[in-house]
C-alpha cells in the first residue's frame, strides 16, 4: 500500500521516498515508492507527472492500493528524490474545486445533478440533468459561483465510515463499499471525491462557463477556472482588440459590422452563384456546339468541382450525354449519364475506383470520384472512356 502523500498536503512539491518494487514492462518501469504525491488518474481527475531522480514520471495509476509512477528508465538509488509539476496540480485543483463549486451552485439553483465528468488540459465538462439552459441562467450560475469564489470560503475534506454514509447529505448518492473521502464547500456542495483540491474557494480564482451544449437529454457544460480562465479571457480580448484595430471600432459596435458584413457576403455570394449560372448556361452551350458524339470529356484547369458541377447540370438539362468533367485544380472527376440505360455511374466507380487509388461514389446517373494526383486522375478517365465506347 503506497502513503498518499497529496491528502496530507496538496501544495507538496518535492519530497523523498523509498522505491520498494520496480516492474518492467515492455520499454518503461513502474516504479512503487512507500509514500507519494503524484496524484494517481482517477475521479475524472488527470495523473500527474514529474520526476523521480530526475528521470521523468510520464503517468501515475493505482491497482490494489499501490500507486506505480511510470518511466522510461530504472532509478539507481533506492532511496531517491521526487519534483511534481505542481504547476499542472494546481491548475487541476482549481478545476476540481470550481467543479464542485459550479455543481454545488447548479443543485442549489435547480436541483440538478452530473452525471458524467471529465477534466482535459485545457477545459473541463459536466453533463448535467439541467434542460433548457438559457443566457440568463448561465449568467446567473456564473454570478453565483464566483460570488463564493470572492468570499473565500473553505474547503475541507475528511474519511467517514461507510456505515456512515447515510447520515450525510451528499449532493450525490455514494455507492463505494469503503471508507469514503467526504469534500465539502462549507454550506453549498458536500460530496464524495478522490481527487486534489484548493484549500478555499478564493484559490479557484475565477469560473467563466465558456460553451453548453445538448448531450444525451442533459445538457454538456464546458468550463475554465482559474489561470486556464484568465488565459482564454487573454486569447478572446487578443482577437477583439485585433478587430477593434482592423475596423478602427469600438468594441461594442464590431458584433453589428460583422453581422453587417455576414449579410453582405450572403448577398455578394447569391450574385456570384446567379452570375455562374448564366455564364456556365453559355459554356455547356458551347460544349455541347463542339461535342456532336454522345460522350463528352472536358478537363478544366482553373475550375473547382463545384463550378464543374454546374456545367454538368447546365449539359444535361440540353442535351443527352454521357459527361466526364475533370477539375484539374482539386483532381476531382465527375461522371454522370442521361443517355445509356444501362449505364449505372457509381456502379462502375464502385467496382474499379480503387484500382486507380480514388475515393468517391455516387447514385445510378451521377457519381463522383477524388484523386491524390493527376496522373491516377487521367488514367481514371480514360479507363471510363473506353468502357463508354462500348455502350450502344
């Protein structure tokens, strides 16, 4: 059984301990010390890492009430020295406490629960029984929250025996068959947790939900406490002074410039679209003046699929062909067929694309097909043509 090291003191950062098994496996070792603070994975809460000797810890778990530190090489010494990186423990303290906190508030409000968490590097999720999130309840969830990070209330936590259990309300049933790690936000949020916390709530520094989302009839709530808060404030003002700058605006007037200038692009992109469709009714025309066969193959240099697309349309809609339009630009083909009842398009890309080495697919009378370059591309599209020359 290995001493857990970062319920005695959370803030530890270097300590000594005694390596009492070193187990190889495959290219790493996973050293067992007497005691530690390497927080183990678990609880939703990320492993630690540091050094031991100063060989890098890489990842810390527990099986069986042994915690192993892996690494990449065997320590000489037994009894040796530990460094955590304590700037990503406190970060994942603030995390976890501003978890308990924004919980403690939501059941408060609402009388809602979690039931899923995860904490990554740099944003954390609950999905709560919450329905129906609004602005308004957001902002004043946030306001709540942070009004008990200012008050800097404290943050204990203690074992209660599992017979226990019952006399305490918990914000969420426990169900662990053992001595249980009770962590409380003195008069909001009382529950059962493994992971690393701040002392009290004024160490959170600050709770900011950045995004929600529907998950699963719940509702997913993404947010950042802490240093990882101020720095998403940092990068978002970075972008809004930037566009202060480029529209030489105030900031309150740039939401209405850039919806302003969403609905003008809408309108630029309708003319562009209109204007093609007229200019590429004359290209098909064209084609179809110098294309008297029943099979037509045009490669297009400049052109993307999309414009090819069109011509395609504007070709059937004048004529009955079989087309093979090529996009030079994107190595895209598109083949498609109003003539031959036979002649099923994505069936023959199904049956031989990848002997070219293209991607694609597509119904009876149009299919499509992408290529890595020219070459296969062409290849490709003389393959179809000569298949073509067969139909009568």
């Amino acid at each position: 059984m290995t001493y857990k090291l970062f319920y005695e003191n959370p803030y530890l950062k270097e300590w000594e301990s005694i390596v009492t098994d070193v187990i190889e496996k495959e290219d790493s070792f996973f050293i067992v010390l007497d005691k530690t603070a390497f927080y183990p994975e678990g609880g939703g809460q990320p492993s630690d890492i540091g050094y031991i000797d100063g060989i890098e810890v890489n990842y810390v778990f527990e099986e069986n009430n042994i915690i192993y530190h892996v690494v990449n090489k065997k320590p000489e010494n037994k009894r040796v020295k530990c460094r955590l990186n304590f700037d990503r423990r406190f970060n994942f303290m603030q995390q976890h406490s501003g978890e308990h906190l924004l919980s403690g508030v939501l059941y408060s409000l609402f009388q809602t629960h979690n039931d899923g968490f995860h904490m990554g590097e740099d944003y954390v999720t609950i999905d709560n029984t919450i329905s129906n999130l609004t602005e308004e309840m957001i902002l004043e969830i946030e306001n709540l929250a942070n009004k008990y990070v200012y008050e800097n209330i404290p943050i204990e936590d203690y074992i209660i025996q599992k017979d226990e259990i019952e006399k305490v309300a918990l914000r969420k049933e426990c169900k662990i068959d053992k001595d249980i790690r009770i962590v409380q936000i003195e008069n909001i949020d009382k529950i059962a947790c493994c992971g690393t916390h701040v002392r009290n709530t004024g160490e959170i520094g600050l709770i900011k939900i950045i995004k929600t989302e529907k998950y699963k009839g719940m509702t997913r709530i993404y947010f950042k406490c802490g240093k990882k808060a101020l720095e998403d404030f940092q990068s978002k003002h970075n972008i809004v002074v930037s566009l202060t700058r480029h529209y030489s605006m105030i900031e309150n007037e740039i939401v209405n410039k850039a919806k302003a200038d969403i609905n003008e692009i809408k309108g630029l992109t309708k003319q562009i679209k209109d204007l093609k469709e007229s200019l590429y009714l004359y290209v098909a025309q064209q084609i179809i003046k110098e294309n008297e066969k029943e099979l037509i193959e045009v490669s297009f240099d400049e052109k993307t699929f999309e414009d090819i697309q069109i011509i395609n349309r504007r070709i059937l809609e004048n004529s009955k062909k079989v087309n093979i339009l090529i996009s030079e630009k994107e190595n895209k083909l598109l083949f498609s067929n109003n003539l031959f009842e036979n002649l099923n398009c994505g069936k023959v890309l199904k049956e031989f694309l990848s002997k070219y080495n293209g991607k694609g697919g597509g119904g009876v009378n149009q299919a499509q097909a992408t290529f890595e370059n020219k070459n296969d591309l062409l290849r490709f599209a003389t393959f179809i043509k000569e298949l073509v020359s067969e139909y009568n």
